[in-house]
C-alpha cells in the first residue's frame, strides 16, 4: 500500500467550503414561489384511543387539514415492520405522533389553524418499561399477543461458573439518548409535471423514495427524492419524519409545500438511542483467562421497531467485547413501550453493551490484583481468535498494537502533574466493532463510473455525505484508479433520479462497501479504456499502460500516449457499472455464524479530575488509538475520533432526556446538556494501519466505533479516582455527589 499517490492524503473536503460560506444548499434554504407551509399536530399522552374535531382549522381561508382519510396509498411506514402510521387513525403510542397536518400559505396561519384541532382522547393504560412490558398482564401497543419484538439468544461452549477461580456479577443500566443534531429536519415537496419531487436531509433517499410511493400509492418512478446538505445524521435520519408529510400536501394540492421543525418537535419526531439493561457475569482461572461470561440484555424499543431487532442482535453480537471466551451465554430481548421509539444511532447497539463489558473485566482485575492492562492483554481477540459467535478473525485485527500504544501513553499521561484538590483517576477501555447490516443479509452497494465528453471521470453512487467525509473518499479512491486528484472527480450521489441505490449512509458500511463499488466500477472503467487506447495507438495489447492525470501513455516510450478527451472522441462517453455484496452469513438457532466482516478495533485511555465538592467530573486528558485497516484520509479519520469522543463524552456524563413515563422534559439544548469544545480534553490520537484484505485499498469504516469505548473508559477512570463504580448513565454531578457522600 505504500505505492498509492491519492489515498492516504489529507485532501480537503469537496464541499466543505460550500459549507464553511454559506452557499451550501439546506432543505430550509429551498424557497419556490407560491410555497406553502405545513405545521404537524401531534399527540400530547402516550396511550389513548382518540377522536379529532377539526372543523374550526378548516373554517380558516385557505386552510387545509390533513388526515389518515387522505392518505392515498398504504397509511404505514417503517424500515423493518410498517408499525408507523403516517397519521394515527384511532390510536396513538407515544407523546409525539402525528395525528393530522395543517396547511396554509404562511407558517403563523398554519400553526394558528393547528391550535383550533382539538383531540379527545380515551387514556389506555401505558408500559414505560420493558420490564413490565414482557409481562403476560400488561397492556399490548400493537395489540399483538406479546409486546416482545425481538428474542435472540448466543450460546457457544457451555457455561460452568463452578469451573472458575474468579467470577464477578453486575447489572447496568443505559439511558435513552438523542442524536443532537445540529440541523432539524426538513422536508419541501413540489409537482415537476407528472414527477413528485422532495429535498430533504436524509441517510438513504433510495428507501425513502419506497416509503413515499408506498404511502402515497404511486409508483417508485413518479418520486424523486432529492439529497440537500446534510447538518449531521448518526442514525437519527434512517426513520420517516416529514418526507411523507410534505409529499402527500404537495401532491394533493399540486402546490410546493415545506415543512421545518422547531428544535423541540425534532426531539419528538425522530427516533433515540435504545435505553439497555445488561445484566452480566464473568468468569476467569487464576491465570487471568477468562473462560465463562453469561449476558442478559433488554432493550427499550418504545412505542415502534425501527431497526430494534438489527440493533438487538448487534449488541448481542458484541456483548461479549473484543475478547476470546470459550464459553458464552447470551439471551437478548426487545421490547415494545409507550415511550419515545428508538432507532439507530451511532455504535447500533454495540454502545451500550461496552459500559457493561469493560466495567465487568475491570471489576474482574481488581478483584484478581491485575492491573487494567494485564487482564486485556490475556483476553483480546487475535488473529486466529474466535468470536463469541465463533468467527475466526483471520486478518488485520490489531487490537494488540491499539491497546499497547495506549498503555505507552498512559504511563506518560501519568507522570503529568495533578491536581491538589481534586480527584485523580485513570481508566482504559477497549472495543470492536462489526461493519455492516449484518447477519446474511445482502448488504449490496452500486456505482456507475463515466468517462464523459470533456474527457473528464464522473461516478454515480447513491450514498449520502452526512459529514463523514464520503464525498471526498469516494473521489480519492476513484481517483486513486485513475491516477489523479481528488479533485478532477465529479461525485453525483443526491438524486435517486440519476444515480443507484447504495444503500443507507449508516452501520459504518459506506467506507468498505460504497468505496468496494467504487473502487470496482472505476477499474472497469480504466480496464475498457486501456483496451481502447491501445487499439489507437497501434499497440499489440493493453499491457505497459499507465494513466496519469488524464493521459494514458506507454511505460516503456512514453511518447506513445493519448488523452481521455481523445478516447471519448474517438469511442464516445464509455460508462461502467460494479456492486459489492459484502460477505455475511446468518447466525444459527445458538447464535452462531460469521454475521459481520471486516472488525474494527480500538482502545482509549482518558485522565479524569472530579472536583470533591460539586461533583463535578472533568477529562483533562487521553489517548485514542483507532485501527482504520488503511487510513483513505486521515485527516477525516481525526474529526472522526474527534466526533466520536465528543458523543461518548455526553452519553457518559451530560446527556439527559429527563424521561419520565413517556415525557421528555429535556427537548431543548438548554435543558439537554452537551458536551462543548471546553469539555473536550487533550487527546492524542493515534492512527493505526492493517490494511484489510476484502476493503478498497485495505480501508475499514470507522464512523461508529469511535464513539463506543469513550464512556466505559471514563467510567473506570471514575472508578480509579473514587472508587464508586457507577452502573447507570449519565454520571452527573448530582448522581456522583449522592455516591460520594454515601460511599463516605
């Protein structure tokens, strides 16, 4: 790999400067004339049967409501189960649903026809916790015979804590979280003759396009769903909002229609991180092996699935963390509730598992007198390792070289000076991270590569650039193909009009699967054209060519070359079309298989200061080392770990719904605390390289693992400094002071 020319380099961001200038194109930024405004109405309990009475909204000029009754296709919606309904007709599951849409010529007569609806409602009696909700005696949310949605269990080996020397028990408990983005949802839709078109800022416009034609009862072909400028996503943009909304006005009225959320709407209509409780056990010989663990999951689903049964089983996939166990025992339930419903969202399940897994190993070295390093360095996965699903890890997985690196820092963080005052501790964590859907379903990515008329490289992908960054891979992978910038690729992936389904921008698979694709259809491409050069220059075969910066010339007398302008003057535009299936088996009955491939790896290190009297937790200092298989930019790799840290940060010490019995009392960034540039520490952060075989040019995705280690690792820092081990998120002020004064 240390032959590349474009792929390890730094390059800048295609449209970071559109954005850095403000001409990057938002969905609130599309005006058209004649535009109208669209307000939801929403339900205010979290489980009732109701009635609307909406004569007074319709009495207003130039009003009109919008109702379940006109949905003109199926009134359902939902990436794995059509639990959604676009409007609720009798029943409503959670504080937040939409029961009707209001639309007028301005904003302020929407919302003041929308104040006239008013809704009845028969409380039902609700489920706020999944507990309660697996009981044969609570109340159904989808009157199914059982609020349970997923079960899954992983069994390899056969569990016997008789047999251990050491055995350590605990119960952990994760909150529900929002994905905090900075850019609320948006949706405008208009008529384009006979075709519907909506912008809006979305992770897949491909599965959104179905979703509307489904609902609306028209085919795929009549919707285009246009891509704008994305303020960030982390799963929180999988699930339907507003597109359908928007589409159904536009489309019954024949009008341009918007609608924008306020900040406190979008907490209510987009989905959240899943609320956990993990109860685990494990079980070591006296040498420090660990030969047992035994994990019971559940999950808080709320009122729909969203991607509840992938999540659940990536959390069970991973519970066991980055660690060859011989014997395993995992059991893993989803729950339906009447809270707010939960999705994707960074880590995908594989988050809220580590708070378990890496508290309970250092639970296991205190009590065996092994230090934070000795017990991992006997435990991690390996080259030749099996998973807890019993895969073989049979390449580039170099969490060895991650945590060795990490212990080399640590012990320099160290010897920095501390504080007088406060409370000083240390705390590592580590983790793994399987990219893709997962578990054998045919996680496919498509790309078109074009040599256009000016000679010019085009490709065609219908991934989507959240601010990962993959407008810029993709560019510097095709243009590692061709032999050029970066920047003499023209990328097209916003319009499910002139570009193929990708897939959704989520489970840290556009990287490795888009980037295959890519990588794929590009060396078509430059494969047919050698074979047209050569015919042009009079050669005998294609072999001794080379391309560089748009001409093709033969090694051994350059002189024979010619340009791409002229080949497609002398063949016309030449187009090349590649898929890429990543490779992924289903688990068996025991849960076992090779549900994921590549894994990534990691491990951090962070320095905590508590301040005895306030409570007040601060991480003045870290180290990050992340396994990128081969780094395409690095630069974009460190806002990663940057990103990721800063979200693992907030999970563990800041970030609070205020949950209560279905009600967010948090929904505003001033009540929702996150994290700021003055909370963020040193971090040194280490890129570490073992090309993966299977990746375009040996990459992996990285957009989610960073993120998961980050609060374990703050924990048992916390831990180390206090010796009060904290089970449940976030560790606030608050909660730290009724420990500490406890633990006194």
């Amino acid at each position: 790999m240390s032959n590349l020319n474009f792929v390890g380099k730094s390059e800048t961001r295609i449209e970071g400067l559109a954005k850095l200038n403000g001409k990057a194109i938002y969905p609130q930024d599309v005006k058209i004339e004649g535009m109208l405004h669209a307000v939801t109405v929403r339900s205010s309990v979290s489980h009732a049967n109701f009635t609307i009475k909406d004569k007074q909204a319709k009495k207003i000029k130039g009003v009109k409501v919008l109702t379940h009754k006109d949905v003109s296709g199926k009134n359902e919606h939902g990436v794995l189960f059509k639990d959604h309904q676009v409007f609720a007709s009798k029943k409503v599951r959670r504080i937040g649903d939409p029961i009707a849409l209001v639309v007028a010529e301005s904003i302020s007569k929407a919302k003041e026809a929308a104040s006239k609806i008013e809704i009845i409602y028969n409380e039902l009696p609700a489920v706020f916790s999944p507990i309660y909700g697996m009981e044969d005696s609570s109340p159904r949310i989808h009157d199914e015979k059982s609020n349970v949605i997923t079960s899954l269990k992983m069994e390899k080996g056969k569990i016997d804590f008789s047999k251990c020397d050491y055995v350590v028990e605990n119960l952990y408990e994760t909150p529900m979280v929002d994905h905090a983005f900075l850019q609320p949802e948006c949706s405008v839709a208009y008529m384009n003759n006979k075709k519907l078109v909506v912008i809006t800022s979305t992770q897949y416009p491909h599965w959104d396009r179905y979703e509307i034609s489904n609902a609306l009862g028209i085919q795929e072909k009549e919707v285009q769903v246009i891509n704008a400028t994305i303020g960030g996503a982390f799963g929180g943009r999988e699930d339907i909002t507003s597109q359908i909304h928007a589409a159904l006005a536009a489309y019954i009225l024949k009008k341009p229609v918007r609608i924008l959320y306020g900040r406190e709407e979008s907490f209510l209509a987009h989905s959240k991180r899943h609320p956990m409780i993990i109860k685990t056990k494990l079980g070591a010989l006296k040498n420090g092996k660990i030969i047992a663990m035994q994990n019971d999951i559940i999950a808080d689903s709320g009122a729909y699935a969203s991607w509840a049964p992938n999540v659940l089983r990536k959390a069970m996939v991973h519970s066991t963390g980055p660690y060859e166990i011989e014997n395993v025992n995992v059991t893993a339930k989803s729950v339906y509730t009447n809270n707010p419903f939960t999705g994707a969202m960074r880590g995908f399940g594989a988050t809220q598992v580590a708070v378990a897994y890496e508290q309970i190993i250092e639970q296991l070295a205190v009590k065996m007198e092994l230090n934070s390093f000795e017990i991992r360095e006997k435990n991690i996965l390996r080259v030749g390792s099996k998973t807890g699903t019993s895969q073989l890890i049979h390449a580039s997985a170099p969490l060895g070289k991650c945590l060795e690196l990490v212990k080399k820092n640590m012990a320099i963080i160290r010897q920095k000076p501390v504080s007088e005052t406060a409370l000083t501790g240390y705390g590592i964590a580590l983790s793994f991270y399987g990219t893709g859907y997962g578990n054998g379903f045919p996680d496919v990515s498509n790309n078109l590569a074009k040599l256009n008329k000016d000679g010019g490289i085009e490709i065609f992908s219908g991934f989507t650039e959240v601010g990962q960054g993959a407008k810029t891979v993709m560019a510097q992978i095709a243009g590692e193909v061709f032999n050029t910038s970066s920047k003499n690729i023209v990328v097209h992936c916003e319009d499910t009009d002139n570009t193929p389904d990708t897939g959704t921008a989520a489970a840290s698979r556009q990287t490795y699967n888009t980037g295959n694709a890519v990588m794929k259809s590009c060396k078509k491409l430059r494969s047919l054209i050698f074979k047209h050069a050569a015919n042009d220059l009079g050669l005998n075969n294609d072999i001794g060519l080379n391309i560089e910066d748009g001409v093709i010339y033969l090694k051994t007398l350059p002189s024979k070359r010619i340009s791409l302008k002229e080949i497609v003057t002398n063949h016309n535009e030449l187009i090349c079309e590649a898929s890429f299936t990543a490779q992924t088996t289903e688990l068996d009955e025991f849960g076992q298989g090779a549900p994921y491939w590549p894994y990534g790896f990691n491990a951090i290190g962070v320095k905590v200061e508590i301040d005895p009297e306030s409570g007040k937790t601060s991480v003045v200092d870290g180290v990050f080392a992340q396994d990128v298989g081969k780094a395409i930019n690095p630069r974009f790799i460190g806002g990663q770990m940057d990103g990721g840290f800063s979200m693992g940060l907030g999970y563990a010490l800041y970030e609070d719904l205020g949950l209560r019995e279905g009600v967010m009392e948090n929904k505003k960034f001033s009540s929702y605390i996150l994290p700021t540039a003055k909370d963020i520490p040193n971090l040194k952060k280490i890129i570490v390289e073992d090309p993966e075989e299977t990746g375009p040019y040996g990459a992996k995705g990285i957009g989610e693992i960073v993120t998961i280690p980050v609060a374990p690792a703050i924990l048992n820092a916390i831990y180390d400094a206090s010796k009060i081990r904290f089970t449940k998120l976030p560790v606030t002020p608050i909660e730290f002071m009724k420990e500490f004064k406890n633990n006194d």
